[in-house]
C-alpha cells in the first residue's frame, strides 16, 4: 500500500516537520506500508484552467500521477488567510474527482492562531468529501507555539494525537482495501 504524505505549501517549514513525524508514527504501527511525501515545494506550478492533462508542464502531469498512484493520503496544510494555501487548492483543482476516491485521508494543519483550527473542518474537508475520500475522524492542528526553534514538536499532547491519527489511519487503510473503487452510479 502506497501513502502519499502532501506538503501543501511552497514556503515555511512546519508542515514539512509535522508530515516527517507522522511518517514515523505511521511507520511504527505499520511497517509494510510505503510512506512517500509529495513537497508541493518541488513542482512548477501552473494555474489550473480545466484544460486537459496533457496540456499542463510535466511537473503537473507528475503531481496528478502521483496522486493516481497512491492508496492513500496525509495531507499537510498551513493556515494562509483563514484558508488552505492557493497552491494546494490549485492541486486538488488538478486531480480528476475520482483520484482519491474511497481512499483513506487524514489531515495535520498549522497556522498562527489558535482558532483556526476551523479551518479544517469547514474548507478542507468539505473538499475531501467531494472527492468521497474516507477521511479519518480525528485530525491534527498544530500552532506555533507547539514548535522550538528548529520546528521540532515539543507539545507531548500533539505527539499522544499525532500517534492516535496515525494509528487510525492506518485502519482507515485496510478498511479502504476492501472497499471496491468502482461504483454502481456514473458520478
Ligand atoms: C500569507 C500568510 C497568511 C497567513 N494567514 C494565517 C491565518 O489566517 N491564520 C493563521 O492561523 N495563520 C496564518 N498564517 C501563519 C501560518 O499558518 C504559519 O506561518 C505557518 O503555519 C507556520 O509555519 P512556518 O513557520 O513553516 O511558516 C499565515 C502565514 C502566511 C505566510
């Protein structure tokens, strides 16, 4: 089983930090599982305009084909102007709407403010429920007080959920193995 771990943003260093944990924790409970991260950092990004595929840069193409390829998902996000970063909506704008598809999916955030947590509940996962992902019940939101100065994690109660969302995500994935991805309806 293939994981994508997205880090969803083009600048900052936290939610890389945060991604790189969870990839132990997931490793920890499931040793077999392959965790690859997908920095959104690393690709040349185009305005997505609905053309078809093959008409985007091969940074593009590869994003959508490493989405296609995963089994599941980690999805990272920083809080930018009470939202998710334009890039990383750009991306799922990019991914046909089947890509993640009764896949699993769980999410870990950072942002400034303690609020924004919310930010999560009404924005991005409205957007994985548009793609009928199984997104896990408990995500994770960091602020930056829960980092030192090398963005290490040092909140013990962020680690205690960080460990609970991994060790339910990786249920989420073998459930998600028995979930067959094709479907009765056209939608
Ligand atoms: C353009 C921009 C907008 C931001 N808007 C918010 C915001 O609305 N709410 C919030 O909590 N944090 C906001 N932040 C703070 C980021 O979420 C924060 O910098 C990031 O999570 C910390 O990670 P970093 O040190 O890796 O940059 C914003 C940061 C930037 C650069």
């Amino acid at each position: 089983m293939k994981v994508l771990l997205v880090d969803g943003t083009i600048v900052g260093r936290k939610t890389g930090a945060i991604l790189e944990q969870v990839k132990m924790y997931i490793q920890e409970f499931q040793p077999e599982m392959e965790l690859v991260i997908l920095s959104l950092a690393d690709y040349e990004h185009q305005f997505v305009d609905g053309r078809p595929l093959g008409e985007y840069n091969e940074s593009m193409q590869e994003i959508a084909r490493r989405f296609n390829d995963a089994d599941g998902y980690i999805i990272a996000t920083p809080i930018f102007q009470g939202s998710i970063p334009g890039v990383l909506k750009n991306t799922f704008d990019l991914l046909h709407p089947r890509t993640m598809r009764y896949k699993p999916v769980s999410i870990v955030a950072n942002g400034g403010t303690y609020q924004h947590h919310l930010v999560i509940e009404n924005q991005l996962k409205p957007i994985l429920d548009y793609f009928r992902s199984l997104v896990t019940p408990n995500y994770v939101y960091t602020h930056t007080s829960h980092f030192d100065a090398d963005n290490n994690i040092i909140n013990e109660d962020v680690h205690d959920r960080l460990r609970e969302l991994a060790r339910v995500f990786v249920q989420y994935a073998e459930m998600s193995k028995h979930l067959s991805k094709e479907t009765l309806d056209n939608h």
